[in-house]
C-alpha cells in the first residue's frame, strides 16, 4: 500500500524517464481510482509513448544479423540448427539465442518458420505447376501434411485452398486486363 502523501507526490512529478513495462498494459481497477483520484490516469498518460525497449540480454551486431539472414534464406530447405546459425556468427548458442530474440523479436526458429512459411506462399502464388508436396520439401518441411497444419495455422486457409484463391484472383487480373486492352485499341 502506497502511503497517501508519497501517492499525491506521485500524481504531481512530472516523470520524463522512459519505463521498463508496457503502459498500454496499464489497467487501473476502481479501487486505485477512487483512492487516488485521477493521478494516476494521469501517470500513464504521461507514460504512453514514452516506452523504450528494455532486452533481457545482448543484440546481434548487423553484420551477424546479415550473415544469419542470408545463411537462413539460402538454406530453407535443409534443416538448420541453432547451433549451426551460432557457429556462424562465432557465438555460443546460449548467447546467440536471446541475442537473436532481442534482435528480431522471435527465436531463431520460430523466424525460421516464418520465413519458410513466406517462401511457401509466393511459390503457391507464382508457380502454380509445381505440387504443393513439392513446395513443402523445397521451404523445409517434412512433408505436405507439415506444410498445411503450420500454412493453415500462420494463414487461415490450407495451401490448396490459399492457391485457388490466389489463382482466380489472377484469373480475374487476366481477365480485366484483357478487357481493358480491348478496349483500349
């Protein structure tokens, strides 16, 4: 319990340094309200926005960042451990693991994933001859059954389906423009 002449110090400090939590997360409940009054909508006010990024640890230096990228995207179809990534780099996968969350914002699988699951998407759009147990072994999945629970759960809709979608939308794009050439001449 806050003593009420530290809390009315509280309500009237302009506070300028930036805080180590969400603000937005903030949830005053009625009961500090009443107590309080408005200082301390008044706090978090002056708090939104006036966030900084605290990191449980190190970042990657962009030149490790480049390296890691490029080495994931040029190798999606093979399996790719953080221990390799590491070794890389020249860091301990105990370093490198939270130095790369605090980089990126996801472990180094979970953006192994995404970029894997991207890949998927543009190939399902833009090569539409190529079988989709095809596209699942060259972006790294196991199989096509992997392809379609992680595409199904990252994207709402099964592979087969994303590529019907995607191909009447062409379908149609084609249509429009040949109207429009038509017309035009």
């Amino acid at each position: 319990m806050v003593p009420d002449h530290i809390a009315a110090q509280i309500g009237k400090s302009q506070f300028t340094l930036p805080v180590p939590f969400r603000t937005s997360d903030i949830r005053v409940s009625g009961d500090v309200t009443d107590r309080y009054g408005a200082d301390w909508k008044e706090f978090a006010a002056r708090y939104r926005g006036n966030e900084k990024k605290f990191n449980a640890g190190p970042d990657l230096s962009g030149w490790r960042l480049r390296k890691i990228k490029t080495y994931i995207e040029e190798n999606l179809e093979e399996r790719i451990s953080t221990q390799t990534m590491a070794g890389l780099v020249n860091l301990s996968p105990g370093y490198f693991c939270p130095a790369f969350k605090n980089t990126i914002g996801l472990t180094p699988q979970a953006y192994i994933m995404q970029r894997r699951l991207m890949r998927a998407r543009k190939l399902l759009s833009s090569d539409l001859r190529m079988a989709i147990n095809e596209i699942a072994f060259s972006c790294g999945f196991t199989d096509q059954a992997h392809l379609n629970n992680r595409f199904k759960t990252a994207f709402g809709v099964s592979p087969g389906m994303w590529r019907k979608l995607r191909g009447h939308a062409n379908d149609q794009l084609q249509v429009e423009n040949h109207h429009s050439m038509a017309s035009a001449s």
